[in-house]
C-alpha cells in the first residue's frame, strides 16, 4: 500500500536529511517534488493545491529562519500534513448507554462491503463484545447467504428477513435486544452507481436504528472516484467515518489521502488484506510515518500481542530491534510472524526494512527456502553467518536443495536487517 508515494516521499525526506538551512528556491524544488508524488499517488488536485500552500507557509519566511536545522522542520511539516491528510486522531470507538451500539454499513455494489461488516464484527469480537449482523441487502439474492457464510466463519450470528429491508433492519434490532447483543451491525443494499432509490432506502433504514456510527465503505483502488462517492454519501447520511476495503492492493492511496480534506470524516478502519482477521483500526500518525519509511513499531507490537504471550511478545520485539539474532533466532521469528499476516506488511512496519525489501520475495516459497537454507547449516555457522565462505555455500546449498545465489541473498540480507536493527536499536516508542 502506498508504495509508489512512500517511494518519492522516502526520496524527498532523504535529500532533507541531508541538508541543513534551506533557501526559498531549495523549498520550491521540495514542494515540486511533493506535488508529483500526491498527484501521481492520484490525490484530489484541490486538495494537493491546499497541501502545498500550507507546507510552503510553514516552510519559509521569518519563522523558519530561526529554526536551527529547517530541512528537518520541513520533514517534520511534511509529516504532519500526512497525519491531517488520513484523519488527525484515530477515531475513538464509544459505545452506547443502552446496548446495542448500532454501526451502519453503506456503500456502492463491489465497494466490499458485506465482507467489511463480517470484518467489523470479528474486531468487535475482539474488543470483548457481542456482535451480532444484521443482512439488509435484499437487493442482491447472495447477500444475506454470503453475510451468513462470513458471520459463520467470524462466529457472529447472522439475522435477516425477506421482504422490506427497512422493516428488515427494525427486528434485526428487536432481535439484537432480546439476545442480549450489544453490538449491532446493519449491511444495507448497494448500488453499482448512487441512485435516489438506494439513498432514500439507506437513510429510511438509518432513521429506523438509529446509529451511533454510520460507516462508508469505499475501495481503496478506485482513487478519486471514492471521493465523490463518500461526498454523496455524506450529504444524506452525515457519515461518521469511512472503512477502506482493499488498502492492501492500492499501490497509490489517493483515496485514502483525500477523503478526510473533502468531507471531514476520518478514515476508521481499513482492510489490509482478503483474510477476515486482515482488518484494523486506522492510526493516521502511524500509517504517515510508514509512508515515510520511518516505520511503525507499535502496530508491530500490538500484532504481536495478539500472537504471543506478553513477555514473549516483548522479547520478540527486543530481539528485532536490538539486532542480537542469530539466524536460529531469526528462523524463529519467521514463524512466529508468519502468525501475524503476510510478512511483506509485518516487516514493512520496521523503520527502514520497508525500503530494503522492495522488490524482495517474501511468500511462503521463500520462507520454506530459507528454512531449508538455514537447517542446512552448522551451529556455528548460524551462530556467525560472516565465516560462511564459498565452500560453505556451496555445502548448504546442495544441503537445502537451493541454489548457491539464495544463500548469498539469505546471508546478504540477514546481514543488512541486523545492522538495519542496530540502527535503530533503543529508539522503541512508549505505548
């Protein structure tokens, strides 16, 4: 996600960091250079204009003459900017007095939206709450079979009545109440292009329950054009936040950088992948620093947590960042995170591996080669990969049946992720 931006991005802050006191033309190369990243990662054009006006004012003039290193204040800015373009603050879940709390699911046919309310369930789930669904798309016949499919696999139940999807959705909440659910989500119909029919539909449905969240759930590959979707969304529906399905196969994220500037609703959650458990909240200050390549440690930790016993999870995460491993610790790890979702996204999240993978195989093939690689050397050698010589490679090659140009690249990274890691050793944040 975000590959394309994050690469110019990367590139700009690189340069900067080079760099001590700026001229006015230094800045306008600097803004040049961000304007053809937004643009080609398939921003809004208003909201580039507003971007660049507002880093230009903060990057020049009286004020910035006195900061004592200004290209890093401009890192800083450009930062910043990022934050405010993904939302801010990370939108903070509350739940309602009298259960059940009602979140409300709209968007456009295709959008991935049923799949997002199964999704939103199993996160509730794991808050500790008791979902339940509730299929509202009568539009489409295999709507409500594919929500009872998901909410079978997520282990929600699913509630549903032919007919009226207003009606439909009134004793979903009658239902809701007398099982005792206090989470209620509500899959309306979707269009494959906005009509009146669906949004009055949507907002008798909304008038009916009453939610304390309405979220719009756009695909994350369809650019600008989610923006104009969630515009007319919020018109009738006053939307809450905005759910982006397939974040993960969105290269550019113009989408997700211009929804907040255009209707001023933050990003909520966002699907990182097709798994039901690849879904999370959205942190706006951790996704910026990931663009930039600065990484993002405390989701790595927290998905961590979620795999391991918290003094395990800690040792895990000192070992990645100490730099300390040998490659039986680094086997280890790869199974372990293996555990926490594709590991292209897991070690992505470490400051500066994201840039050092880039291009890189990382799927299960690869893993199961570097296993063999790796089982097929000596305790020694693992212990210190720097005495494998040609020799040696040639053994461990014809050991794991791979050829001897994976254990040169196996031996090649391992040594740059250790001094990757040593790098930035001790600078761990506080939760």
């Amino acid at each position: 996600m975000f590959d394309s931006l994050s690469d110019r991005l990367g590139a700009v802050v690189g340069k900067l960091r080079n760099r001590g006191r700026l001229s006015e033309a230094d800045v306008d190369e600097i803004l040049a250079e961000i304007r053809t990243a937004l643009l080609e990662a398939d921003v809004n054009v208003a909201v580039v204009r507003n971007v660049l006006a507002r880093i230009r004012e903060k990057s020049v003039g009286e004020a910035m003459s006195k900061v004592l290193d200004p290209a890093q204040q401009v890192v800083k800015t450009v930062q910043a900017e990022l934050i405010g373009l993904l939302g801010g603050e990370t939108l903070k879940i509350t739940y309602a007095s009298q259960p059940p709390t009602v979140v409300l699911m709209a968007g456009l046919q295709g959008s991935g939206k049923t799949t997002s309310a199964a999704k939103l369930a199993a996160w509730f789930k794991k808050q500790g709450r008791q979902p339940m669904l509730v299929g509202a798309d009568l539009q489409r016949p295999a709507a409500v079979e594919q929500l009872r499919v998901l909410g079978q696999q997520v282990g929600v139940p699913v509630f549903s009545a032919p007919g009226d999807p207003v009606e439909t959705a009134r004793l979903g909440l009658e239902e809701a109440r007398r099982l005792g659910r206090n989470v209620l989500i509500v899959d309306t119909a979707g269009r494959l292009a906005i009509d009146e029919e669906m949004m009055e539909q949507v907002r008798r449905i909304s008038e009916t329950v009453t939610p304390r969240y309405t979220f719009l759930v756009v695909d994350a590959m369809t650019g600008q054009d989610a923006v104009g979707v969630a515009e007319a969304f919020n018109e009738t529906l006053a939307i809450d936040g905005v759910i982006l399905s397939k974040l993960d196969g969105d290269a550019r994220g113009g989408a997700a950088l211009s929804v907040k500037e255009v209707i001023g609703k933050p990003i909520a959650f966002a699907a990182t992948g097709e798994k039901l458990d690849a879904f999370e909240q959205f942190h706006p200050d951790r996704m910026a620093s990931r663009i930039l390549g600065m990484g993002d440690m405390l989701s790595l930790i927290e998905q961590a947590e979620q795999v391991f016993e918290k003094e395990e999870a800690e040792k895990a995460a000192k070992k990645l960042v100490d730099g300390k491993f040998t490659l039986d610790d680094f086997l280890e790890q790869l199974q372990q995170l293996k555990k926490m979702g594709p590991l292209q996204n897991v070690l992505g999240m470490l400051p500066g591996v994201g840039a050092q993978l880039k291009g890189a195989e990382i799927g299960d093939d690869q893993v199961k080669r570097t296993e063999a690689i790796i089982r097929s050397m000596t305790p020694a050698e693992r212990e210190n990969p720097q005495i494998i010589n040609g020799s040696r490679r040639t053994r461990i090659a014809k050991g794991s049946g791979t050829q001897v140009q994976d254990v040169n690249r196996l031996v090649k990274q391992f040594a740059e992720m250790q001094k990757m890691m040593k790098q930035f050793g001790g600078r761990l944040p506080s939760r």
